[in-house]
C-alpha cells in the first residue's frame, strides 16, 4: 500500500517538476525573444490591463500576453501600470525592455511648429494635419473657445506664440493651445512692463499692432522704425492705411489688392476705420511685441517697399510720393503702405 501511494506521489511530483520545467523553458524562451521588425503601437487612455496585453500580442510587439503578465509580476507590478500614448519599439528589443518603456511612458514625442505671421486658420489647418481632424471647427467655429482658455477676445487671432512645440499622441488640442497661449501672455506681460515712456497701448492693442508690423516687415531691422511709423500716426489720428489690415478683412483675396478692396468697409480695412483693427491680423513673435512698445522716436509718417523686403521711410507725403513713383513705378501708388 505504501509503495502503490509513493508511485503516485513520485508520478505527480514528477510530473509537476516536468510541468515547471517546460513553463520554466518556456518562459526563459519567452525573454529571449528579440522584436524581429520595428513596431508603432497606440495604446488609448482607459483601456484595461488586459486589453492593453492583447493588444501587443495582436501587434507582434509581445510573443505571448499570458507571459508578460507573468513578467510583470515577477517585477514586483502586480497590477498593470502602463502608460497612455504612441510607442515605437524598434527591432531587437526584448520583452523586459519593452516593459521598461511601457512603466516609463516613453511615448513617441512629435513637433507642432510654425513661423511668426502664421494666422489662427493657417495654424488650424497645420493642426489638422498632425492628426487633429477637428482642429479648424474648433479654432474658426466654436466662439466659446477664447474665453475657455482664459483669452478675454473674440477670437486666439494673434494669441498663439510662433514656437516649436513637443506633443504625444493623445493630448488634447486645447493642452496644446494652452501651452501657445501661456507663453505669449508670458512674453507679452515681460514686455509690456518694460514699455518705452509715452507707449499708452493696452495689451490687447500691442497684439494688435505687433501682428501690422509682423505683416509689414520683411527686415527684422525695421521692425522699431515700421511701429515708429504707425506710433506717430495713431498719435496723429492718421488712419494706418495699411494692405495687411484690409487683406484680413476680406473673405476671398486672390493676391490682387484693387481700389475697390480699399474702399470697401471692413473691421479691419485701415483705410476707412482710423486707429487699429478690432482683433490681430496674425500671430506675431516676440520680436514684433517688443517693436510695437519700442518705437523709434523719428517724425516719419511713411513708408513704402522697395521690392527688396526692405523700405524706403518719409516725414512728408511729398516725399513719400516721390518714392512710390521711385520704387512702384507702374504698379498701384503704395499709399498702403503708411
């Protein structure tokens, strides 16, 4: 009786260290097992533990799902802790390596830039094509969304700062707003606190100057002579009369600024409403801020381009038109340009 119940437990036990050594070999191999191609995985924000496994097991990432929640287990997680986001495993990465970047979160990270001058539906359209499908229904139709980021405006028309911005997939787009909105506050308070004397421009209207002159300079030399310029006229009661204003203005400009443009009432048509627009023209860079609180002190009232990127600069519209007929010889007299 005895020795019949000893070749049991001896057949079990046996069994049971054959069953342990084929997990054993089998998770050994398991470790040993190399991604063999490049992967890129979207891991979304709510999914379960589980789900997440299957999903790098479906995707070739992870050979086996059942063996990496061992692995993870025998590093002391007993519950799935894996990050959000976009990762991209790269060939000869093992199963602990791999789950090493998943505890870390080390997601893709992707650039999001554009250059000073750039307007909100310029910048929506580049957003789009990172992937934020809804980008230009929310930016150019939804009227609540200034006033959701704290931007007291009709619109984030000259509030998003001109950067080269990180992003992962899965932030949302007013994460990234934010972050565009903050730093030209930040630029915008450094700057406006250090005004030159005789500047009475509010902040808002410091964007809105900053964005004419962005428009207006194709040298960034001239940026504190253009806002000299545009100082002496607003201190004047001048109007600007200025062609970047009344472009904004119009709903389908083909490049061909005509009389009939000029002429025609808009918010933002400079030759008809005197002071500034309502709202910026475009996104200006931090250059363009500091020029619109830091004029030259000259007594020009004009300029007028030379067809270089640069200006040719007048005290007296006699002056002024004796350039124009200079540099714009057989186009439109550049009394748009102030």
């Amino acid at each position: 009786m005895k020795r019949w119940w000893f070749r049991i437990l001896t057949g079990l036990l046996a069994g049971a260290l054959l069953l342990l050594g084929g997990a054993t070999l089998a998770y050994l191999r398991f470790l040993d097992s190399p991604l063999g191609t490049p992967h890129r995985v979207m891991i979304e924000k709510g999914w379960s533990g589980q789900r997440i496994l299957q999903h790098l097991e479906s995707q070739g990432v992870i050979p086996s799902a059942f063996w990496f929640s061992w692995l993870m287990r025998f590093n002391g997680q007993t519950q799935v802790r894996i990050h959000a986001g976009e990762y991209q495993f790269e060939t000869g990465e093992t199963p602990e390596a791999i789950l090493l970047r998943l505890q870390q979160g080390d997601v893709v990270r992707h650039r999001f830039s554009f250059p000073e001058g750039v307007t909100v539906r310029e910048v929506a359209a580049r957003l789009r094509k990172q992937g934020w499908e809804d980008a230009e229904q929310r930016l150019l139709a939804d009227p609540a969304l200034p006033g959701k980021l704290g931007v007291r405006a009709p619109s984030l028309e000259g509030w998003l700062f001109p950067e080269t911005y990180q992003f992962v997939r899965g932030d949302s787009i007013e994460e990234l707003l934010t972050r565009m909105i903050r730093i030209t506050r930040k630029t915008l308070e450094q700057e406006w606190t250090k005004r030159a004397d005789g500047v009475e421009l509010t902040p808002q209207e410091t964007l809105v100057l900053a964005s004419i002159i962005e428009k207006e300079t194709g040298q960034p030399q001239e940026r504190t002579r253009i806002s000299g310029v545009f100082h002496n006229r607003l201190r004047r009661h001048m109007r600007l009369e200025s062609d970047p204003t009344v472009i904004y203005g119009l709903a389908d400009f083909n490049g061909d600024l005509t009389h009939r443009d000029l002429t025609t009432p808009t918010p933002f048509n400079t030759y008809v409403i005197f002071g500034l627009p309502p709202t910026p023209i475009c996104n200006p860079g931090a250059a363009s801020i500091h020029a619109a609180l830091h004029p030259d002190q000259t007594e020009e009232l004009f300029f007028v381009a030379t067809g270089d990127g640069g200006h040719q600069f007048s005290k007296s519209y006699a002056e002024h038109r004796a350039k124009v007929n200079r540099f714009q010889r057989g186009r439109r007299e550049g009394d748009g340009r102030p």
